[in-house]
C-alpha cells in the first residue's frame, strides 16, 4: 500500500539555527526552507529530512538516519574535516576499529549531531 510513498524523516531539535549549522555546514545538505509548521526541511537522496523545534529535546539510544555511502573511508574523512566526531564503540559484537564496525554485509560509523540524535553512514558490502 505504501510501497511508493516518500518517505520524510523527521529528527526534534532543541535549537534550530545549531542544528542547521551542523547539517547544511558539517554534513553539506543543501537547504530547503521552512514549512508553514516550522519543520526545516531538506532533500536527501530522494528522501526529505525534516527538523522540527522541540525545547524538550528528545535522547533516542538508537539510530536516527543511516547515510547509505559508496566509500565509507573517504566519507569519514571528508566529515572529519568539515567537523563531524565520530563514536568509538568496544562492545560484544559491535566494535568499531578506525571508526568502522562491519555488520553482516555492510560497513558502519556512528556521529551525533549537535542536539544529540545518533547518525550513521554506512557501505554496502560486495555479495559473494
């Protein structure tokens, strides 16, 4: 029923303008503009990004967006530059080396962004 819908994911911030600076300055997503509800939105991959104000906030321990990306080395360095930090994890079956973790048939790397939702980029392992 929903198979060709779009899909828009929606992430609460505590303070806008921070937030912008992070996506638009850090990740390099290009800006939308504001909808009449005050959600800011973005186009992402075919996807739409929405941050919407919450003064609450929200602390979600899982991930919010995973960036699907052809390079997963190159990606982080290019984050790294612009200022992304990414989590280092040393759990049972998650541990990441180089800021890498492989899951099954993908390569993974975990940041925050600055109202503290988990992100994640991840590469598509070759099948076979």
């Amino acid at each position: 029923m929903l198979t060709n819908a779009s899909v828009t994911t929606m992430l609460p911030v505590v303070d806008m303008a921070r937030a912008r600076a992070f996506y638009e300055g850090c990740l390099g997503l290009h800006p939308g503009g504001f909808n009449l509800d005050g959600k800011f939105v973005y186009s992402v991959g075919g996807s739409t990004l929405a941050l919407f104000p919450k003064p609450e906030g929200t602390k979600a321990d899982h991930t919010a967006i995973s960036f699907k990306v052809a390079d997963i080395s190159a990606s982080i360095a290019e984050l790294k530059q612009a200022g992304v930090v990414f989590e280092d994890y040393d759990f049972p079956g998650l541990k990441t080396i180089e800021n890498v973790c492989v899951l099954g048939a993908e390569k993974a790397a975990w940041f925050k962004d600055p109202e503290g939702n988990y992100l994640c980029i991840h590469e598509d392992l070759p099948l076979g």
